[in-house]
C-alpha cells in the first residue's frame, strides 16, 4: 500500500510538473504577443486619410482593428464649436478584409482592415468624424475638404522615412505639423519603411504620425522597400491606404493622379518602371495622356527614384530617357523625389530635354525625412544640397507663384524658393536661400 501511495505521488509530481510547463509556454506565448508594441484590438488604429479624385467633395478613411471585429461603420457630421453628437451624425458602412501577416522575425499578427470613401461633402467644409464598429469607437477627428475654387493652399512634402521610424522620424513629421498645421495633403516620396511585410515597420509609421495621419489626407507612391524581391508591392500597401485607382491597369493605388485646386499632382511607380518594361510604357503612355489633358495650372510629380541624383556614383539614365521629354514637353512645373537620403534640388543647371541650348523649366528635388543618410555628390544640377539632414518641406501654391520651403527638423529653414508662372507658362525662379551655410559633414 506504501509502494502504491508513493508511486501515485510521483505520478502527481510529475503530472504537476508537466502542467506547469505547457502553462509556463502558453503563457510564454501569450506574453511575446502582449509585448508586441502593435498588436490590434476592438478599438479602431491606424486611422489615416487619403486624397481621392475628387478632394473637394470626398475623402477616403482607413482603418485596422482585431480580427474578430468583422464590420466597420464610419459616423461623420459637419462639426461646431459644440459637442460632436453622434445620432445627428451621418453613417457609411465600410468595405473590410481580415488579412494575417507573417514577417520573418515579428509575431504573426491577424487583423481586419476597413475602408470607406465619404462622399457628397461640401467644399472647403471642415468635418468631424469616427470610426468604429458602433460599439467600440475611435476618438472624434476633424478633416477639412479641398476648396472647389483656386485659393491658395499648402501641402507637405517628405522624402524617405524607412528606418528608426517612431525613434527619430516621430519628431520630424510632428514638428512638420506645427509648422504647417493647416496643410491641405500630405506627399510621401516612397519607402515609408524599410522591409516589404513588415507589420512593425508600419506600426511605427502610424504612431510616428499618429493623429496627423487621421486629420490630414495623404498620399504617397511607393519605393522599392515597398516590394518584395519577388517585385510584389507590400500586402499592407492596398489594406491600410485607399488611393485613386485612376492610372494603369495592374498599378491601382500607386499610379495615379489628383486635381487638387489648381494643382495636378500624379504619382508614378518607380519600382514598376525599373523592374517591368511593360509597366514602363504603359506608364509613359498614360503620363502624356493626363499631361496632354491636364486643365490645372500647376503640375508636380512624385516618384521614388530621381531622375537626378544626389549620391555618388549613382544615376538613372534610362528614367531621364523615357520620361523627361514628355515632362518638358507638357511644362511639369516640379519633381518630389526620394531614394538618395540626401537633399539636393536644381533647376538652372539642367539643359533642356528638348532643347539643349535652353534651360530646363522643371524644378527637381530630392529630399530624405528618416535618420538613414547617404553621401552627397558635387554635381553642378544641384542649386542648394545637403546631407546628414533631415528635413521636410512646405510648398505653397497661391495664383501664379509656387512656394517652396525646406525645413530641417528643428525646424530651422535651410532652403527655399518660389516658381512665378509667366504668360507664357513657363516659371521664372526666385531663390530664396537663407543665409547659413550647406550642411555637408
């Protein structure tokens, strides 16, 4: 009987024993999932806003939530000095997906995604809005709308971010919105982050941003840290941005263009453009097609590889072959670009793609918003050049005059220029340099 009891209590020692373990790697689980930083829950996140083609009558609102929550719900009310009351508040249903991400060396994070387009807005109408599931809710946010006639306006400008994002980029994009708060849209030149996939990368982008995302419309084209070495774009890229989807079949949502006032902005997919030939011509097809029937005043690009580069020993010939002439040809009054993770931009050094003996009428910029720097060279195209600098830049279109200003992220002015249209469209330069000295240590 002593032998059996013993035996039953090693039997329970062990049984014990076995238990604590598979608890201790439950738990073990749970907690690394728990620690994730970015793991979603029934209350709404990376809220954002996108531009769509028509900015002065609509806006596009994204958003994550857990799994489990299947259906999403934006309410939206012209807002007052007053409390926001929701049951006076219109209600559009959203359009969700559940996705589930597995980058290499992050958790595997599952979690629905929301979209919905509110339209019918008045112009130049401020908005307050939420999204939710109609039990759990976001906060309020206010969105302003597009004005449908050409009063001046500012948008914010900013080259690649990708790296160290919420520890160095967070600053830099907040001290942006202080500097200009009332900002119509947002650019991103590409390569918001660093690794195609990665859920992390983007979480530190939306927190980075936070509220700013969720108050001021973006959009942005994507650099090559948005593909895959397969050249597949980021499965987040479609799920978490609502783009126009106004470009070339098979590149919804990364080329496209807007008519925002009197400015026509187009994004170009520079990826596509060096990795498919197909992609290229279909491109520079549609680009003089929207060029060739563009009634705005003001026209600027956006796409990730310069057409002139910063850096040493690096050069895009075959961008400056294809596209340049259509550019010149339909007198695109400035290039936003990213890639190089300097700043340099150049106008009158640049000869005609059309006419050599003339000077070019486009002005090219390349700038770099995140903490990841490279080299700068001495080429002549750039007027105004920096390196080791982060920067972000407010451009101001009011009439016949663009205002360009670079800022680093002290908010210091480190460069700055207008472009005055002439009757005979092509821009007079006004440089507008302060008086420090180019940062090239």
């Amino acid at each position: 009987m002593k032998t059996l009891i013993k035996m039953r209590s090693v039997c329970s020692f062990e049984f014990k024993i076995f238990f604590l373990f598979v608890l201790f790697v439950a738990l073990l689980g749970q907690s690394e999932q728990l620690a994730y930083r970015y793991t979603p829950s029934v209350y709404p996140d990376r809220i954002i806003l996108n531009l769509t083609v028509d900015p002065h009558h609509s806006i596009a609102v994204t958003w994550r939530t857990n799994a489990a929550t299947q259906n999403g719900l934006v309410q939206y009310i012209k807002s007052t000095p007053g409390p926001v009351l929701g049951e006076h508040a219109l209600s559009v249903a959203a359009q969700s997906e559940t996705y589930k991400n597995a980058a290499d060396g992050e958790p595997e994070i599952e979690a629905s995604f929301h979209s919905a387009i509110l339209t019918d807005l008045e112009s130049e109408t401020l908005y307050a809005y939420r999204v939710g599931d109609g039990t759990h809710w976001s906060e309020w946010l206010h969105f302003t709308t597009a004005n449908d006639q050409a009063t001046p306006f500012s948008f914010l400008y900013f080259g690649d971010v990708q790296n160290n994002i919420r520890s160095h980029w967070s600053r830099l994009v907040r001290e942006a919105f202080r500097t200009a708060p009332d900002a119509g849209f947002v650019v991103y030149a590409g390569d918001l982050i660093n690794r195609s996939g990665s859920d992390m990368g983007w979480g530190e982008w939306f927190e980075g941003g936070a509220f700013i995302h969720a108050m001021i419309p973006s959009i942005m084209t994507p650099g090559n840290h948005e593909y895959n070495k397969q050249q597949e774009l980021d499965p987040h890229w479609r799920r978490q941005f609502t783009l126009p989807e106004n470009g070339v079949t098979g590149l919804e949502e990364t080329c496209f263009y807007v008519d925002y006032q009197n400015l026509r902005i187009i994004s170009i997919d520079a990826e596509m453009l060096d990795e498919i030939e197909t992609f290229e011509t279909a491109q520079a097809k549609w680009l003089n097609q929207i060029l060739t029937d563009n009634p705005q005043k003001w026209t600027a690009l956006t796409l990730h590889f310069p057409f002139y580069s910063t850096k040493p020993n690096r050069d895009n010939p075959r961008l400056r072959e294809v596209f340049r002439p259509i550019i010149e040809k339909h007198a695109v009054d400035i290039v936003l670009q990213g890639h190089d993770h300097a700043y340099g931009r150049g106008m009158l050094a640049i000869p005609s793609a059309l006419d050599s003996t003339q000077i070019s009428n486009t002005m090219y910029v390349v700038s770099v918003s995140g903490p990841k720097m490279y080299d700068i060279s001495e080429n002549e195209w750039m007027r105004r050049r920096a390196r080791n600098t982060q920067l972000f830049q407010v451009i101001t279109i009011a009439d016949d005059t663009l205002r360009f200003a670079a800022y680093t992220a002290t908010r210091e002015l480190y460069d700055a220029f207008d472009l005055v249209k002439r009757a005979d469209g092509k821009n007079r330069l006004i440089n507008r340099i302060p008086d420090t000295p180019e940062r090239l240590e």
